[in-house]
C-alpha cells in the first residue's frame, strides 16, 4: 500500500493530456504514475541514488559493474538473461547507465506484456542473483566494451575508450583534481580495478559486489516512473529499506593547484581543441534564476558580434560551446569549448583573451532584463509545445528529475527559467574569472613535446601555471573586434494557432511538373503549430566523380557557414535547418514552429541562388573537411566494417580514399567553376507536413521554382529523362559466400570486427514480415549465443538492413578475442542452433512473437519530425508505400509458421541453396597475422573473395531500382 502522497500539482505542458500520480510507498520508494490514454508501449524507470561516487577505493567501477550484473538473473527468475529475453520477444527494450551520483535503470515493451516486465524489473531491487561465473564474464565484458557503438544514453566502458579522445581527455579533466575528491576517480572500471588489483589484495570481487549492493541499494535513495496503470504497490513493496542516506561529497573537486592551470594535451585525432573551465556555484541551486542558462545563451551565441562571430570571422574558429559541465548539488564547471583551425591554434592566446574579453562585457553591462525575459518565452513556448518523445526516452528523464526537484518541478526540471535575479547572474559571471580558469589546449602538434602520462588512458600532457597577469597581458594584447550583445530575435514564434487542414491518412501527390514534385501531409495527429519542410535536390553532376563529391560537400558546409549568424536566431527560437550533402545532390530541410518558418526558408534558397565562393571562408572549410577525412583512419572497426559493406552493395559510390586524394587539388575557383554546373540541371524532389495549409505549400514550391527555374536567365533547367539518379544495390548471386578482408586503418586498434550479411529480397510485404519477424526471435538468441556464453565481442547485435529497399540481415561482432574469420564460422555455427529452435518453437510462442510484432508496428508516430521521417524514407527510396505499416500487418496476420520455416530455409539457413551471404572482416593489430594468413590462404569452392571492390561491383547485375519507373522515358 501507498502510506503517502500529497496533493502538489505537477507542473504539465499545456498541450499534455496524460495524467500523473505521485506514491511514497511504505518502504519510503517515490513513485511516478504515468497514465497515457493514447500509449502503444509502456515503460519504467528506476532512478537510483548511488553512482561511481560510491566505489570503494580499489575497486574503481564497482557502481558501474553492479549496473551490468542486475541484469542476469534473480531468485524469482533464476534463468541468466531471461529478462533481456522476455523484453526483447514482447517489443521491447531495456538498459542502464551509471553516472557520478546516480544509477538508472530503465525499459519498454508492449503493453499487454507489461505486467509481467516489471515483475521482472523490480526483482533486479529485491533479490538479484550474481553467480561467479557470470561475474567472471561480466568483468570481462566491462573491460572490452567501446564507446562509439553506445548510444548517448548509455554509460561507456573501458577498452575501445582509450581510442576515444572525449572519454581521454573528460578522464584528464577528473585527474587534475584532488586525489581525495571522488571526482578524481576513474569510474567506468577495468579488468585492472575489478580482477586483479583485488585479488592481489585478497578481496573477492563478487563477495564486494554483492557487499556493495546490501549497503548502498535501499529503497528510500529510490525514485521510479511507471508509464502505465500498474500494480505498483505489489510489485516494488518488498525492496529494502535500509535508510540509508545520499552519498553527498561537499565542495569543489580542484583546489588552488588545479586552478590557474594550461594543459596541453595530445588527442588521438586530428585538429586543435580548447576547453576552458571554471569551478563555479551549481545553477541547480537557482534554477529559476538560471545563471548558468543566461551566460551560456550570451557566451554560446553565435549572431553578429558574438564571440563564435569574432572567431569565425578571424577564421581562428570552427565551433564554439558553452554550458554548465559536469555538476552536482555540491560542484560545477562552467565550460566553453573551441574547435580552432590551425591559424585559430596560433593565436590561442588572442582567443583566450576574446573569451575573457566578452566576459568582461556580460560584467560590465550588467544583466539585462528583456534577453532574460526573451529567454524566459522561448522556454516556456519550448516546454508547452515540446514534441511527445518515445515513452522509454521520458521516463528516465522524469526518473532524474525526481532526485533533484521538488515534486511540482519533476517534470519541468531547469527548463523553466521566471525569476530574473542580475545578482545572482553577476555573482555566477564572477566566478568566470582568471584567478580560477582551467584552460586544457588539444593538438597532435604537441606529440613529443609534453612530460606527464594520464594514468588509465595513456593520454600524454604538460601543465604550466599562468597567472592573472599573464591572462590580463592576453586580454590587452587580443584584437580590438568589436564586440557586442545580441538583437532581439525576431524568430520568437507569436501566432502559435493551429490551421484548419483537411483530413489526409497519408501524403498526397499535391503538384507535379518537369522541375518538381510536392508530396503534402498537414498535421492531423499531433495538434502542435509546427511544420516540417524537405527539399532534395536531384542534381547528377553532384555526384560524378570523386571531385563532385567533394566539392558539393564543401559547397553544403559554406552555405552553412554563410547562414550561420543569422539563422542562429531561429535555432534559438525552436526553428532548425540543415542543409545536406546526399547521395545524388544536397538536401535543404527546415523543422519547427510553423510561424516565421517561410522567412527563413526564403533565406537559405535566396543564399542558394546567389552563391559566391568566399576564398577565405573556402580555405577554413576545406582545412575542415580535410581533417574530417583523415579522421576516418579512426573509425571502430565495425564502423569500418559496415562502411565497406555499404561500399560494396551500393552502386556509382566512391571511397573516402580517393575523394582525400583529390582534396588537397581543390581551390576555391574549382567550386566557383562547379556549383552553376552543379545546379544546371535539377529536379526537386519536396514533402511538406504540419501546421501547413496546402496552398501554402503549394506557394513554397512555386516561390522556389521561380527562384531557380524562371527568368530570362535561369539558374537551373529541368533533367532530361536520362539524368533521373536511381540508387542501384549489387545483386548477389544465391548460393554464394563473398568475403571482404581488409586491415583496420588504426594501427593502435586491437579490435577487429566482422559484418555477415545475408542479403534476402526486393521490397515485398510479405517476405519483408517474414525476415522481421526472425530479426525478433533470433536477435536475443544471437547476443546470448555470441556475446554472453560465447564472450565473441561486447559489440554482438542482429539487426536489419535496408539498402534502397534492398531487404537483409546482417551480424555485427567486435572483438578483440577472436578473429573475423574465426567469428564467422561461429555465426555460421549459431544458425545451425537457431535452427532447431525454430523447428521446436511451439503454436503459442509463434503467436505470441507474430502479436510482439504486429504491436511493435502498430505503435503511433510519436511527433511530426518522426511521422516525416517515415514518409520521407518512403519518398527518398521511391517505394511510395505509405500504408507500409497496415499493409505488413496483414500480411503477418496471413503468415503461417511454416511459411515462416520455409522462408528461413531457402534464405537464411546455414548452407541454404538460395542463401546470399557477403562477410565484411576487418582485422585489428591483435588479429594482423591471421588476415596475412588469410590473404595467402587459396579460396575454398563455396567462397568468393573480393580482391577489389570496383572490379567486383562492376561484374556484378544489380537490382531495379523503385525509382526506375518516376519518369515516364519515350523512344
């Protein structure tokens, strides 16, 4: 039973219609009840206040392991990894991360399978079970997961991050700081920390693992959000409580050594890299204040006359950042982070003293009361016409705030700043001063020229104390640019009424003609005064050559630059643009409050049309450009992987290889030269959604037409029928095995990867549901099989693949254990097992995945920028079938479980006649012998290897593409 509850209203955007419940159960747990009418997935969160603050020392990353080890098994459950089975079969999801002070827990599934999930869930609290040998396994685990493969959500582990210049020099950061702040740990652990450190002290690490959760988990550090009705009560009462108290450090993590401090560090990657911090009093303690909101807007800004601005027009910058870093309710650091361009790396100093010279001026003209009150309206138009996000997504946002902020406030969090206060924000820009700055300076130029190595990470560095003279000598000495605030921003959106559009289920061709198509959906759904706009540019001379490529990247990124200071405005209004490179041009997308959407929009095609190649600003984007190439040499091998995968499947494709070569050749009069070419012929390929009426998207399309198109001298004239781009995917031969192998590119990388690809059929609903629904049933079968027992690689995952409507499946493994070629022959071996499993799956369990799926595709578009992307995809690939969704959901409830079987045999199974397999092997350092063994090896019958992937992929037939029949082409 529910022993409290109080009747605070819970702050709510206007435009929501759930309903919430706040519990305080008997064992003092703080509950969330989150009733959604309109839910086609249920999700939970459980928020825990105990973080890698709490890791005994010598056992650094405990906190962060207990978080792995919850995940095996109970006593109520005792099967290892039935629970990620369970989620996985019934739709759903489930993962965990670990911070400083804080654990959470979280997932989704299919509400009709909720119940019992989060029986599941709660047992993690109640009584886990950590045997020793999934501990065993587990530490391996931790020790070898990479970071690149995580999505953000997720809490990054050891090996693969000492490639990974964020987690290097974010550990750097933690190392200068007090050895008797836990700020200084190293918290992601390591076999080192978790294995034999302990052991060679005589500490058992299970026997401190299950030590560590009986005297830090208890149920009153808890706070749990349950998207759904639910029998909470029954579900959670049996936790623990020990009454334990917050685990709270107070003060700052640097001291006096650690302040007035220049690091110069070596970074992995290429470019140059500052980041400037101070210690500072946490904006969570004034969060309707918001100190730390108001500085960064005015510091962060990057209109006319801001920093960024300056910078950039020295060409001394190509990014710049600023926002509260790290914090707790006892520390903070105020960050601002540059990317510098080489010339920026030569006067690092003049930056600083720009930075230091803006801050004087927020400190001299005080606060100011309207940009705090324009600030104040775009967060509340934000906060009241915020997009609906994925449940799973909510709930552990909600689940955070809960720890932090007074019940009316869990939903709002900081994001609502009312109060202006200029003493407050004086008192933060105080802080911001010389006497307390950390300046870390990021650069291989430093290679071999620091003295000092970073503990776990190896990063090498040097610090040198600078002193208040020596920033003011900075100060005096950077130009005299000038300077100066923001104007109001005429973006904030006022008229936020919805229009009266007509019902439409799906886009409808609206206007059709030799310069464009326009596909139209207004908003029936989601009743929010927003818009969704994408125009694509079909242009065949943008993707001719490995020079085209280039030169219509770099040509995206300088109209990105040239906007930058004046669409800035928009973006922090909640009006967003992009303007991107493609496949067989560049794609102009405008998303956001509907209102002043047209304005900016006319903008960017006006500065499309009248292009001017600016060299300076060339110079800065190439330099850009080129470094992002060499970048790639620093690509995880199963990004690699699937890159050449993607390389080899997909026709009139070039390698970064050759478009780095060509880079160096190009100047600023080679673009100049191609954009007019570029544009001379084009087709407009254009979907407009939202708040929108249709003779207003109509207007769009005919305004963008008489800008290109019309005219006594046009910049664009329509494609012949010949010119069309079609996306064209390789077709491989049934009953053949190809394999690819190829050396990783960094010579530092142990790891290697392989990509088996099956590719299966041409767009078709029924065999599209049919390789769906074996994604659903083997994919946890795959990471348990490989990952878990098998201990192949912490990177195992089975996953779809579509190429231009090309369907497939493909498995991804990272290891730094095995070799490719040896991972293959266990993918192979995996099959065979799965095999039999289907054969034994009953009626019922083929009912129940068939019903998994059928929700899982029923499940609502959750906001406009999701429903868009759908039909965008729709359109992109030429499939046109927009009823996707209900046309496969027939189709599955038609399948029968022998069509499934039979399906599976002729395409998927070990050794099936049918089956089309492509294995992508990328060798790291650890595996280099075995790939030159491989290389040397004579080709077995049933393979072929691809020694050159152009030679191959021209010899091969390809698929018809759905955009063959657009045109209607006459002899």
């Amino acid at each position: 039973m529910a022993v409290g509850k109080d009747d605070v209203e819970i702050i709510k955007p206007r435009t929501d219609k759930r309903q919430y419940r706040r519990l305080v159960l008997k064992n003092s747990l703080h509950v969330l009840l989150i009733s959604d009418p309109d839910a086609d997935k249920c999700a939970a969160s459980m928020n825990v206040s105990v973080g890698a603050f709490c890791d005994p020392v010598g056992l650094e990353g405990l906190a962060h392991f207990l978080e792995h080890m919850l995940f095996y098994a109970s006593e109520k459950y005792p099967v290892e990894d039935s629970y990620l089975k369970y989620i996985s079969e019934h739709g759903g999801m489930a993962n965990a991360f670990t911070s400083s002070e804080h654990t959470n827990y979280y997932f989704d599934v299919n509400p009709d399978s909720f119940e019992e999930a989060l029986d599941r869930f709660a047992q993690f609290f109640i009584k886990p079970l950590m045997s020793a040998d999934a501990t065993m396994r587990e530490i391996k685990a931790v020790d070898s997961v990479p970071l690149s493969f995580l999505l953000p959500r997720l809490y990054p582990e050891n090996q693969k991050n000492l490639l990974s210049d964020v987690w290097r020099l974010n550990q750097l950061w933690k190392h200068l700081s007090s050895e008797d702040h836990p700020y200084h740990k190293f918290s992601t652990g390591n076999w080192e920390t978790l294995e034999v450190r302990p052991r060679a002290k005589g500490l058992d690490t299970r026997h401190e693992l299950i030590k560590f959760y009986n005297e830090h988990y208890s149920s009153n550090l808890m706070h749990l959000v349950v998207y759904s009705k639910g029998l909470v009560e029954n579900k959670f009462r049996d936790i623990r409580n020990t009454d334990r108290n917050r685990f709270r450090f107070p003060g700052q993590p640097c001291t006096s050594e650690h302040l007035q401090i220049l690091v110069r560090a070596v970074p992995i990657r290429q470019g140059h890299k500052l980041r400037i911090g101070w210690p500072i009093t946490p904006s969570i303690h004034h969060y309707k204040e918001a100190p730390g909101r108001y500085i960064s807007h005015l510091i962060g800004h990057e209109s006319e006359g801001s920093l960024f601005f300056i910078l950039k027009t020295l060409g001394w910058a190509t990014s710049l950042a600023a926002d509260e870093g790290d914090w707790t309710l006892d520390y903070s650091f105020f960050e601002v982070t540059v990317d510098l361009t080489d010339s920026g790396h030569e006067h690092m100093q003049d930056v600083v003293g720009l930075l230091f010279k803006y801050i004087n001026l927020l400190q001299q003209s005080g606060a100011s009361k309207w940009i705090f009150d324009e600030l104040s309206t775009v967060c509340e138009v934000t906060f009241h016409y915020q997009d609906k996000v994925p449940p799973i997504d909510y709930v552990v946002t909600v689940a955070a705030n809960m720890e932090t902020y007074p019940p009316q406030d869990w939903l709002v969090g900081e994001s609502l700043p009312s109060n202006f206060n200029p003493e407050i924000i004086q008192m933060t820009l105080k802080e911001l001063s010389p006497k307390t700055v950390r300046i870390f300076w990021e650069s291989k130029q430093f290679e071999g020229k620091t003295e000092m190595v970073e503990p776990w990470y190896g990063t090498a560095y040097s610090v040198e104390n600078i002193n208040e003279s020596i920033i003011q000598d900075w100060i005096l000495s950077a130009p005299k640019e000038n300077l100066h605030l923001p104007a109001p921003n005429v973006f904030v959106p006022t008229d936020l009424s919805l229009k009266d559009t007509q019902e439409a289920k799906f886009p409808v061709l609206l206007r059709k003609s030799s310069y464009s198509t326009l596909w139209y959906k207004p908003d029936t759904m989601f009743s929010t005064p927003k818009a969704f706009v994408n125009i694509y540019f079909n242009c065949p001379h943008a993707s001719s050559s490995p020079e085209s490529e280039v030169l219509t990247d770099i040509f995206t990124q300088l109209l990105h630059d040239y906007l930058n200071e004046y669409a800035y405005y928009a973006q922090v209004a909640g009006l967003y643009y992009g303007i991107n490179h493609t496949e067989g041009g560049f794609e102009v997308t405008v998303v956001g409050y509907n209102h002043k959407l047209r304005i900016l929009l006319e903008t960017i095609f006006q500065k499309i049309a009248q292009f001017k190649v600016q060299p300076d600003r060339f110079s800065v984007i190439k330099e850009m450009v080129t470094k992002e190439y060499h970048n790639n040499k620093f690509l995880q091998p199963y990004q690699l992987a699937m890159y050449y995968c993607s390389l080899i499947l997909q026709d009139q494709t070039w390698p970064w290889t050759e478009e780095l070569e060509v880079l160096p050749h190009l100047e600023a009069e080679d673009l100049a030269k191609f954009v007019p070419m570029m544009l001379s012929r084009t087709f407009l390929e254009c979907y407009i959604a939202g708040n929108i009426e249709s003779n207003e998207a109509g207007s769009i399309i005919q305004y963008i037409e008489d800008v290109f198109f019309k005219g006594s001298n046009p910049i664009c004239q329509p494609l012949f029928p010949s010119q069309h781009l079609t996306n064209r995917v390789v077709k491989l031969e049934k009953g053949k095995n190809y394999v690819y192998s190829n050396q990783g590119l960094n010579p530092s990388d142990e790891n290697s990867c392989l990509v088996h690809y099956i590719q299966v059929h041409r767009d078709d609903f029924l065999m599209n549901v049919a390789l769906q629904l074996l994604n659903l049933i083997a994919k946890q079968p795959a990471f348990h099989q490989l990952r878990t027992v098998e201990q192949l690689g912490y990177i195992t995952a089975l996953r779809r693949r579509n190429d231009f409507g090309i369907h497939g499946v493909q498995f991804i493994i990272q290891s730094s254990v095995k070799g490719p070629k040896y991972i293959d022959l266990r993918v192979e071996s995996f099959l065979q097992m799965f095999e039999s499993k289907l054969y034994e799956m009953t009626s019922d369990q083929f009912k129940n995945n068939v019903n998994a799926l059928i929700d899982m595709k029923l499940e609502k578009h959750k906001n406009l920028n999701e429903e868009s992307g759908f039909y965008w995809r729709e359109i992109s690939d030429g499939t046109l079938k927009f009823d996707r969704r209900e046309a496969e959901v027939a189709a599955l409830r038609q399948l029968t479980q022998q069509e499934l079987i039979d399906f599976f045999n002729e395409n998927i199974k070990a050794g099936a006649p049918r089956k089309k397999t492509l294995s992508v092997r990328v060798y790291g350092r650890l595996h280099a012998p075995e790939w030159k063994e491989e290389t040397s090896e004579s080709a077995e019958p049933h393979i072929v290897h691809i020694d050159d992937i152009f030679s191959f992929r021209r010899s091969q037939p390809l698929y018809g593409s759905f955009k063959g029949g657009f045109v209607q082409m006459k002899l």
